[in-house]
C-alpha cells in the first residue's frame, strides 16, 4: 500500500461507530462469518485450517506477531462496510480535507520560479476530486496515479484559486511526502 492507500484506511477507521472485536477468539469468530469457512480464513491470513480451528476454539491464544497483524487487517478491512460507505457517498458530496507536508513541484511560465520546495497545506478539495480518489483507488489504481488526483485538486484550489491566480501554472506535482492524512 502507499501513502494514500494508507490515508484512507485511516480515514475509515476513523468513521468506525463501534471497535472491532478485541479477543483473537472474537476476531476468528468475525472472520468466519464473514467468509463462511476456517479454510477461507486459512486462506486469507496465510496458516493453516487448523490453526484457524485451534484460534476459534480458544487452544491458541497468541499467535505470532506477523499473523496476528494479519488477523487484525483482515478484520478492520470488513469491519462497518456500511459506515465506510456512507462517508464516502458523503464525502463524494461535500469534498475531503487533505493535510500534507510535501514537496511540491510545478511547471510555471518563464519569468517566475518553478522551484520544489516543501510545504504544509491543509486544504479542502472538492466533491468531484473526492470522487476521482474514489474511483481511482476501487480501481487499482497505483499511489502516483493518486497522488496526481490531490495534486491536480492542490492546483485548481490552493495554487490558481479556483481560477483567480496563476493561470500559467501547469503540472502541479506532489513528491517527497513527509506525511498525507484524510478526512471526510
């Protein structure tokens, strides 16, 4: 995953109304539910049939860390789809709030600078960049592929103000992220 992957999954979790289960035994339990059968969450979080039984049954309660890292991704992946789905028809409506310290480049007509240098914005993008991000990521779309949907929304919004400056400013490019984080 990259940094805007990792963005909107925080974003999500955020919008969790209640946690997910907390015992390794109630996370298997979920999981099953969720996927139907122990061979299928064999499948997704890489042992074995029986050791998801042994999880279930409560024999194993603390499995190594890298397997119960992906016990606890597999959960919060499927936890609330219908909160996470609800924020992003929401979001999608009304826009998203990006915050970012990174560096910026540009390509601006001759005359002016067109230097990279780092900057910490906060700046609300509208719905239809909102949407994009969306699209994009359901997509598969690649992180740069995202980052160039925030950066265009960064150039319409921050840098040329809805078209009331810089008109000459093409090729807004986000690089070097010190930190992105979402919210909607």
């Amino acid at each position: 995953m990259g940094e805007i992957d990792d963005a909107i999954e925080r974003a999500d979790r955020e919008a969790f109304t209640r946690q997910p289960p907390k015992t390794l035994q109630a996370r298997i339990n979920f999981l099953i539910k969720q996927l139907k059968t122990t061979k299928a969450v064999a499948a997704e979080i890489g042992v074995s049939q029986r050791s998801v039984e042994r999880y279930r049954k409560g024999e194993r309660k603390h499995p190594p860390k890298g397997i119960a890292a992906r016990i606890d991704d597999a959960v919060r992946r499927r936890w609330q789809p219908q909160v996470r789905k609800r924020r992003r028809k929401q979001a999608a409506t009304t826009g998203i709030t990006v915050e970012t310290r990174a560096r910026f480049g540009y390509t601006a007509p001759i005359g002016t600078t067109d230097d990279g240098r780092f900057r910490r914005l906060t700046v609300r993008l509208p719905a239809h960049y909102a949407q994009r991000l969306f699209d994009a990521r359901d997509a598969g779309a690649s992180d740069q592929q995202m980052r160039q949907i925030i950066a265009e929304g960064f150039k319409d919004i921050y840098f040329q103000d809805s078209g009331n400056r810089a008109m000459g400013l093409s090729d807004v490019t986000l690089n070097d992220i010190d930190y992105l984080d979402l919210d909607y």
